[in-house]
C-alpha cells in the first residue's frame, strides 16, 4: 500500500509545508508563476526505512505502519539524503523529536489555520475510501468488462464495493468547505446507485468465489419454442438494456474525472496529475480491435447536480459524442396505476 491522501494532507498540512530540520524550515512549495506550474520540493521522508535494509529500517513495523503518518517526517532533498545518509546520527528517536518540535515550532510561527486542515483532512478520508471502493486506479480494467464483449459484466466483488461505496458517500458527514467538491460526490453517488440498478435488473451470477460476477442475462434464449416474434422483442429488450448500462458507465466515468478536477481545484493540485484522466476502453468491434476513449463533461464547473435522472438521460445521451443507445423505455419506470 502507498502514502494515502489522507497522510499526505497530514503530512505537508501540519508541518506549514516546510522542512523540519531545525535551522533549516525551508518552503517546500512554490507557487506557480506565469511560466511555470506549482512545485512541490518537499519529500516525504520515512523515520524507519520503508525496507527492511533501507535507513533505519531494522523494525518491527509492518509495511503498512511504515507508510503511515507517523513514521513519516516532511524534509527538503538535501536533508532527505543527509538523515538517510546518516542513520546512525539520526537515529528513530531523533527524528521524532525534530518531528514533534517541528510542529510545536509551526504552532508558534506560522499560526496556521488548523480549521481549514482539519476539513481537509476529512476530505481527504473520503478520497481515499472513494478511491478505493471505485476502483479508480484499475478503472479501465473492471469498466472494460462493461464495455467489453457485448455483455456487460462486473465482478461480485466489485458490485459489493460499489453498493458499499453508494451507502457510505450517503452517510457522510461534509464539512460544506468546498461545495462544489461535495456536489461533484453527490452526483457520483447518484449515478452510481442508477448504474447498479439498472445493471442488476437483467443479471444473473456466475461462477464461484473470487471468479463470481455478475453478467447480463441473455433473456431471448430463454425461449422454450421457437417463437420468431417473441425472440425479437427478447433480443431488442437485451439490446437495449447492453446500450442503457453502458451509456450509465459513460455517465459514472465522466462524474468520476469531475471528481478528479474538484480534488485538484480544492484539495490536492497533483491529485492523479501524474496518471490523468480515467479512460476506458470498448470492444472488440469487427476487426477484433478496442478503442480507449476519454470521457468528460463539457464544461468543469457546476454549482448544481448534473445527473437529472434516468429518463433524462435516456433521453439526452443522443447529444454526446458519444453513447451506445437512445430512447426512453417505459419499462424501467414504475407504472403510474393514476391513469386510468
Ligand atoms: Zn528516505
Ligand atoms: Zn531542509
């Protein structure tokens, strides 16, 4: 497992972004400029060693607890190499001693607003469990098999994360911060909770144990007798549930790199810079090719929920530049016993 947000926000937030060696303190962001972007110099340098061999890294600390926030120490590049050139002069003890002075010396000095870090140390939280339960690191890879093959299908493992993910975005308490951050996670929620249902309604589970998935039924070759017009109604029903599905992914993929931009604009300026933007890939088509494709919004500021609800996009998803189905479908709705 690596650094999390969560201990990374920790990390430079508490420590004013400076180096804690004393005499030292040096600023280790700089703002960006005309020319250039935003840097960070800063490195987030272990106390014990992530490896057992590394500087000071003789410990009993599992490899999670070494990533952790209290094994780390925030320094420059040049007292990075000094303390891991130097393990015996600075040993454990003492780093956590210019560690917990550090951040006496940051209370003291730069009166930082410890409201603010405290709000982005939740969002930060939610990040990381957001990033977790998506799957937004192996993204393409469970959305391929959605897009894939004709027959959408999503791992039961994965279908249980996501529900996971839909209630605990519900229940979560929002520092109302940074609204916009907190809209973009609500219009995921919400297009999450759409594409589960609607993918569960023509699914059937198959295989065993950590093979299980889900996979949309074929329904048209339930047929007991052969009965040509009831195929065809069967297999436009099939069809268009395959289209619905994967025009809902589209949906969740494009509010997911919303996401992405609202945690960089509010949270974290290198969120997933390094990675980009979430991808997916669709296919095989004729000549047994795939196609990746990037999804976005059109435009990356909204002060209100985007996704206005199924019939809306059934309706709406001809006007993309790309989608797989159109048209509303009744079938999908509750029926309304007012009419008549
Ligand atoms: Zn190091
Ligand atoms: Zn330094």
């Amino acid at each position: 497992m690596a650094i999390s947000i969560r201990t990374h926000k920790m990390l430079w937030g508490r420590s004013g972004n400076r180096c804690a060696i004393p005499g030292c303190k040096r600023v280790l962001y700089e703002d960006e400029t005309l020319t250039d972007d935003a840097a960070l110099v800063g490195e987030e340098a272990h106390i014990v060693a992530r490896s057992q061999d590394g500087p000071r890294g003789d410990s009993t600390l599992t490899a999670d607890e070494r990533d952790k926030y209290d094994n780390l120490v925030l320094l420059c590049s040049i007292h990075h190499k000094v303390v891991d050139d130097q393990p015996f002069e600075y040993t454990v003890d003492k780093l956590h001693k210019i560690k917990s002075d550090h951040l006496e010396w940051v209370e003291k000095n730069l009166s930082p607003d410890d409201d603010r870090q405290k709000d982005d140390e939740v969002y930060a939280m939610y990040i990381d469990k957001w990033i977790e339960l998506a799957g937004i690191n192996e993204w393409k890879g469970w959305t391929s098999n959605v897009f894939g093959g004709g027959e959408p299908q999503v791992f039961v493992s994965r279908y249980k994360k996501l529900r996971d993910l839909n209630e605990y975005l519900l229940a979560r308490h929002w520092p109302k911060r940074y609204p916009n951050l907190e809209l973009a996670f609500q219009n995921f929620r919400l297009i999450l909770n759409e594409f589960l249902n609607v993918f569960i309604k023509y699914s059937q589970k198959i295989g065993e144990d950590e093979n299980a998935l889900y996979t949309t039924e074929k329904i048209y070759k339930q047929l007991r007798k052969w009965d040509e017009k009831e195929y065809d109604r069967l297999y436009r029903i099939f069809e268009y549930q395959v289209d619905l599905v994967q025009d809902l992914a589209i949906e969740l993929t494009k509010a997911a790199n919303y996401i992405c931009t609202q945690i960089r604009k509010n949270v974290l300026p290198s969120f997933r810079l390094a990675e980009g933007v979430l991808l997916i890939e669709t296919g095989p088509d004729i000549n047994f090719s795939w196609t990746t494709v990037r999804l976005e919004y059109p435009s990356n500021d909204f002060d209100e929920i985007r996704y206005k609800g199924l019939r809306h996009l059934m309706e709406d998803r001809s006007n993309w530049n790309y989608h797989f189905g159109n048209g509303i479908s009744e079938s999908y709705f509750p029926i309304n016993y007012n009419e008549d």
